[in-house]
C-alpha cells in the first residue's frame, strides 16, 4: 500500500463476519485515534495499481469501542467494495484520521421517542446509537437514555441480511427503552421465517400507530435505500410529521452505492 497521507491512518483488518455472499461485517484497527459519535461515518479507501478510492461507511460500533465495526455490502461493479470484500484479518487499507455526518441522536428537539427505520446496512447507525445507550444504562448513573426511547424497525428481503438481528432482539427483550422488529420482504424465498413479513415502508404507519408515535414527540431516522427513505418520508409527512423532525441517510443502490450520502 502506498504510505497514507497526513490526514490518513494505516488501518488494519483485525475481523470479519461473512453475513452472506454480499454481506460483510469488518471490524477495523484505524490506526490512532479516531473520536466520533454515534452515527457518522468513517471514510475508508485502498490503493490499487496508483489509484486511491476513497468512500464513506457509517460506522456500527460505539465510541467507546476500541475497534471500529463496518457492515458492507458489496457492489460488483463498483470501485471501492469489491477490493474491501478481499481484504482478510491481518490486510491494511487507510482510514481517514477524521470521522464526519449529522446523521447522530437527537437531542436537541426536546423530543424523547425515536423511530429508527432502516433498510440491511443501514441499520449500522442504529446499531451505535444502541450500544452507546445500552453502556451507559448498564453502568448506572449515566443521563442517557433517561427518558429517551428508541422503536426500531428493519427491513430486508430475506432474513439471512439481518446482520445484527441477534444482537438487537437480546437488547429489547433486556432493557425497557427500546423495541425492535425485523420484517421480510420476500417471504416465500424464506420459508423458514415466521416473523414480520412486508416493506419496511409499507409497515411504518402500522408500527408508528401500534408503539403511539406522533411526530411533536417523536425524531424519526430514515437510513439506507433511497426509495424506502422517500416513500418513508412521504407516509410520515402525510400523517402530520414536520421537516425537522425527520433526519435522513441514504445509501446508494446503483455502481455507487457504497458512496453513502453525508447528512
């Protein structure tokens, strides 16, 4: 690899969980310290053959966490995550020194419930936000989450896609402020499944209703495929929702999907 530049870490694979065959989850040694918040985003980037690609990944472990977590997926005609999808526990690629994004929990509104709807790899954010909460409620004393509470909801076309599923469902099965529910667009190639079945977009009303979500009370986080974000958008500004009380990240689904819009 070619020396990073001064605003580059030399990173080092020090683990990876194959989900699936497109699906990856990388934990990361960035190289030096590398301070951000739950929901942004670190950029990462390889040299081939003289030639950086840089791009940016929203980062699924917590702040606290030494190591940092990246759930991919992979684009086959893209620049950047075929080579990430070769790249084994002991490889190197750069992490720039500076994580960025908007995309963080909201707690400036006043409002206290959250609604946290996702689509495979965007969840990733979500995950973070969890985490960071999950620490300090276990550790006593902390202000957080207080009087927060987060509703999840997760969409994928086969369950197999849910690369945090197990981890999630233990955190609300443990703890009394958060809720989460998986559900399956494509049942009938997944017989085995018996949860929720349906788009995630399609069931947003359902569940907003079902958990008593109103907009002046509620930041709802739109995260991964662009057409769930916009249907998504549209079913919650039908039902009275403002324009500040939603927040945005979208991931890309064509050759630069793993480009993930910055909020």
């Amino acid at each position: 690899m070619t020396p990073p530049a001064e605003n580059h870490f030399c990173a080092c694979i020090l683990d990876r969980r194959d989900v699936s065959e497109d699906l990856c989850i990388l934990r990361i040694n960035p190289g030096g310290p590398l301070a951000y918040r739950a929901g942004q985003y670190a950029t990462l980037g390889i040299d081939r053959e003289g030639v950086r690609t840089e791009r940016a990944y929203s980062i699924a472990s917590s702040p606290w966490e030494e190591a940092l977590e990246i759930f991919i997926e992979l684009v086959p005609n893209g620049h950047l995550t075929p080579n990430l999808f070769q790249l084994q526990p002991g490889d190197t690629l750069l992490c720039r020194k500076a994580a960025k994004g908007r995309f963080t929990f909201d707690l400036r509104s006043g409002r206290s419930n959250h609604l946290l709807i996702s689509t495979v790899t965007g969840i990733a954010p979500f995950v973070s936000y969890v985490r960071t909460l999950y620490r300090d409620w276990t550790n006593g004393g902390a202000p957080l989450p207080g009087n927060h509470r987060l509703f999840c909801l997760q969409g994928a076309s086969r369950a197999f896609e849910f690369g945090y599923r197990e981890e999630l469902e233990r955190y609300s099965r443990e703890v009394p402020w958060f809720k989460y529910v998986a559900t399956v667009s494509r049942p009938w190639e997944d017989p085995r499944w018996l949860g929720e079945r349906g788009r995630v977009d399609d069931l947003l009303r359902m569940y907003a209703d079902r958990w008593e979500l109103e907009g002046e009370t509620t930041t709802a986080y739109l995260c991964g495929h662009p057409k769930m974000i916009e249907n998504s958008r549209g079913t919650l500004e039908r039902a009275g929702w403002k324009k500040d009380a939603i927040l945005e990240e979208a991931y890309f689904p064509t050759a630069v999907k793993e480009a993930q819009a910055s909020a």
